[in-house]
C-alpha cells in the first residue's frame, strides 16, 4: 500500500510496501495498535510520556481551558491568564532563582531560540563578534536550522549546504576537545556551548565522571554561555530531580526544554534563562524580535499544570529515580546476549540497549514488535529504553525478558 502519510525519519519506500504501525490508544505504560494487539512503551512515545498514557484528567483540564478561551496571542503585553501562571510555576522549579521562561512549540524550537538569543545576549552586551555556537558529537538538537547546524549525528546535516556558517563540533565525552577549540578560534568569538547532560537521541551515552562539571567550569573561565538541553532529561526523566541542571550542579546560563513539560499530551516547550541573560532585555528599550504564535499556547499550559500536579501528587520524581535503578538491574544482564554489544544505564530512567550490528537496527525493532515490545533505535543501532514513571519493577523485568526473546530471534 502507498502512504499519504509523511512519517519523520523514514525510509517511505519501505513504510509504503509494509504499511505503517497505527497505534489506536494507550493506558500507563502500554500502547495498542489498530489490529488491538498490547505493547509495552519502551520509549513513552519518544522520550515524553512521563506519566503515562490516558491520563484523563490532562485531557479535561485542556478540554475546559479549550473552551474557555483555546489560545490567544503572547506577543506584546498580551498573554492568556493560564499562560502566565504556568511561567511562574516552573520559575520555582528552575535550576537558577529568578529565571525567566520563554515558551515555544517543541524542543526544536527551544533549541532555536536559545541559539538566537545567546547571539542577541552578546549584541546587547557589545560584543557582536560572540557567534560561534558549539555543539557535541553524538547530540542531536533537533531539526530546526540551528538545531541542524549543531547536530554532532552526520546523516541529519548531510544534504543541505551549509545551514549555519558560524556553528563547531566536539567531541562528546573529552571536556579537552572543547577547550582545544575555544583556544583555536579564541573565546570572543563564542556565543554558547550547547550540551546535553545525557545524550538522547544520538545512543543514549552517559556523562563520563566529572565531565559536565569540567565543561560548565571551561565555559565560565572564557565567557562562554553554557546551554543545558534538557529537552529529554528535563521534568523527572533524569531521575530524583526535576532537571539535571539542579542533579549536576550545572547553573545552565539557559535550558531547552519540551516534551515531558506536558507528558506529549500537547505540544509544547519553553527555555528556562537565568536572570544575568535576560537582564538586558528587562532593563528597558530593547525588543527582542522573536516568537511563535503557539508559544504559550493556553490549551499545553493546562496540559502542563496538570501534568505537573501529577507528577508532584504521585511522586513521580522519585519515582523515575527508582526507574534508574530497576532499568540498569534488568536490563544489565541482556549485555551478555549474543548480538549485543553493551547496555548503557544507570543516570535517568533512560537505557540503551547497543547492537553489536547497527546495520540490524530495524530488524530488531520488528522482531520486539512480535514479543510485545514497541521501540525504536537510537543513534548507530542502541535500542531506546525510556518508559514513563509509572513502570513498576516487575514491568521493567518484564520488558527485559521480553527483548531478549525478541533479540534471541536475530541470532
């Protein structure tokens, strides 16, 4: 069958000879598909269902917002009433007293803006020639043009020209490389260091010890914004806390955030900026000339109240601090199966599970699919492992056996 549908990151050829994987509902941790077959959720969609699926009481609370008022322009002095208490709500959460939130659509847009406004920040400070944007082998960032340009992932930039001529790369795990080049290219030239606490989408790579602390220390030592990208690790998923900012100590400069913001139920982000960045853009005279319409949309910041409530209610934080453990204890042992080559946990309620053969990648994810499994692969073959919070121990053994079946049948 061919595909009206255009699926992200595909092979439409193949999606159009097989048909596409058409998922119907879901409760908790568990998704079913057209034909009423259940999964697991190994990834809570794409790392943002953190309280689970069928959470009504996030629908009703978008559904009485919706039709009160749906949304309304935050441009100006305008903004809708929910809108601002959400802004004041995670300002007691962010990782710096004092920061302002900024809110987009989605982490791709968080991403972009904090590229903008790190650029705009050294404009109003007098010093224009700070535009240099870094980022990191293996991270993602997202598909916008800056998010592109920073992208550390080869095949993500590959076909596009040169998206954004004042944008670096280092490597991932070597606080050193990054030293390397701010000394090449000499500091006044950088605007910020873009860095994900623990890489996502790239393969799920861990922090190497005392590397986040090495890097936010270089990047103090030479004027240099540090941008956290928590767009995965933010809201409870790096386990115990609400961010790993407040986990590592980091005091980001700035933080790109979304998906667990609302658990996915809406589309939403926001960029957390520490009051020394916004303070020239608050003193008076000076606009900044950026936004989107949906930025704040009234009907994701009820989402987000509630999602937050239930996260608070439920004491889901330490909830994914016990996911931490229970991943890195069931999953550990699938790194003695034959087509394995390691298992990444043990930071965050995220795992990953390393094809010896990336090349096997799909392969895999069809073969969980027939034992119960809904995944994906991540970066050069590691099977994602990032459930919401409410998976208990005895589900993530479960999931455990249950890719080892479905592994077993790649041998």
């Amino acid at each position: 069958m061919t595909s009206t549908l255009w699926h992200g990151f595909a092979d439409m050829g193949a999606v159009s000879s097989s048909g596409p994987f058409a998922i119907a509902r879901g409760s908790g941790v568990h998704i079913w598909d057209t034909d009423d077959n259940k999964y697991i959720d190994s990834t809570a969609g794409l790392w943002f269902t953190n309280v689970g699926h069928g959470r009504t009481e996030i629908a009703d609370a978008v559904a009485r917002q919706l039709g009160t008022l749906a949304h309304y322009s935050g441009f100006g002095d305008v903004a809708p009433a929910v809108t601002i208490e959400l802004a004041e709500r995670l300002g007691g959460i962010a990782p710096i007293a004092d920061s302002k939130v900024f809110f987009t659509s989605g982490g791709s847009d968080s991403i972009d803006t904090a590229a903008k406004l790190a650029r705009r920040y050294w404009h109003e400070k007098g010093r224009p020639h700070k535009t240099l944007i870094i980022g990191r082998t293996k991270a993602y960032h997202g598909m916008h043009v800056a998010g592109t340009a920073l992208s550390g992932l080869p095949p993500n930039r590959e076909g596009y020209g040169t998206l954004m001529a004042d944008a670096a790369t280092v490597e991932w795990d070597d606080a050193k490389s990054l030293l390397g080049l701010l000394e090449r290219v000499g500091p006044d030239s950088v605007a910020a260091f873009f860095c994900e606490p623990v890489i996502g989408a790239g393969g799920i790579y861990l922090p190497p010890e005392g590397y986040l602390t090495e890097v936010r220390q270089i990047c103090r030592d030479h004027d240099v914004l540090f941008v956290a990208d928590e767009v995965v690790t933010g809201f409870g998923r790096i386990g115990g806390s609400w961010f790993a900012s407040q986990r590592f100590d980091l005091q980001p400069d700035m933080m790109a955030t979304a998906k667990g913001l609302t658990s996915g139920y809406v589309p939403m982000g926001a960029v957390f900026v520490a009051p020394h960045i916004a303070e020239p853009f608050f003193s008076g005279g000076v606009w900044w000339r950026h936004g989107y319409t949906y930025g704040g949309h009234a009907g994701a910041a009820a989402a987000a109240m509630a999602n937050l409530d239930i996260i608070e209610r439920e004491g889901l934080l330490d909830e994914a601090r016990r996911l931490e453990s229970d991943l890195h204890t069931a999953l550990s042992p699938l790194a003695e199966h034959a087509v394995v080559s390691e298992v990444r946990s043990g930071i965050g309620a995220v795992a990953a599970v390393q094809l010896a053969d990336p090349a096997q990648g799909p392969v895999a994810v069809t073969a969980l699919r027939r034992h119960g499994v809904s995944g994906r692969a991540a970066g050069a073959g590691a099977l994602q492992i990032s459930p919401a919070f409410v998976m208990t121990t005895e589900q993530t053994h479960e999931l455990a056996q249950r890719m080892s079946d479905g592994l077993d049948e790649l041998v």
